[in-house]
C-alpha cells in the first residue's frame, strides 16, 4: 500500500500509538485501536453488501464520528466517498446520487 494512501495514514497511527485518542466525539473519547478495528468491521460490512474498489458512496452524515468512520471505510475498499450537504434541497441530493452513480447511502 502506497505510504501516503488514506488508509495507510490510519493503519500507521494505530500500531504507533495504539492507546491513544484518535477522536472525540461529544463526550466520546476513541483510542487509534478502538477506531481502526470499528473501521474495519465497516468495511467488511460495506463489502459483504456488496461495495467495491471504485464504487461510491453517498455520506449524508455531520461532522463526527459515523462520518470519520465511513469516510476511512471507504478509503480501505478503495471507494469513492461523495459527500452530501444536509442544506441541499431534496431534488438537489437527488440528483446527486444519481450522477455520482453511488451504490450505497450512509445517513
């Protein structure tokens, strides 16, 4: 894997620094290894339905950890994540989904 690809940016921090946080959520605290392996089963989710390198993914999701988690789940199927604004309109989302070609949607 290609140093500098998304995933290997998180596989490199989780064996450096296994305990430490990675990302805080509200009041939730995740450690590099809690967030990796909860990356992991959602990739494996994303694939066993399916999801494969090129495929897009529609991500209608604020900022925060369900986002950070499909975003890095995308990055190690090597699917491309289309990012979706909640102030668009409904025809607007819409649109985009379809002509992104996205297979799937996380909300």
């Amino acid at each position: 894997m290609h140093p500098f690809h998304l995933r290997a940016i998180l596989e490199r921090a989780r064996a450096l620094w296994p305990d430490r946080v990675a990302v805080v959520d509200g009041a939730r605290r995740l450690t590099y290894a809690e967030v990796g392996a909860r990356v992991d089963r959602l990739a494996g989710l994303l694939a066993a339905h399916g999801v494969a390198p090129g495929d897009r993914i529609a991500a209608l999701l604020p900022n925060g950890l369900a986002y950070f988690e499909l975003y890095h789940a995308a990055a190690a199927l090597d699917a491309v994540l289309v990012s979706l604004n909640y102030r668009l309109t409904a025809g607007e989302l819409a649109f985009i989904v379809a002509d992104s070609g996205a297979r799937w949607l996380g909300a």
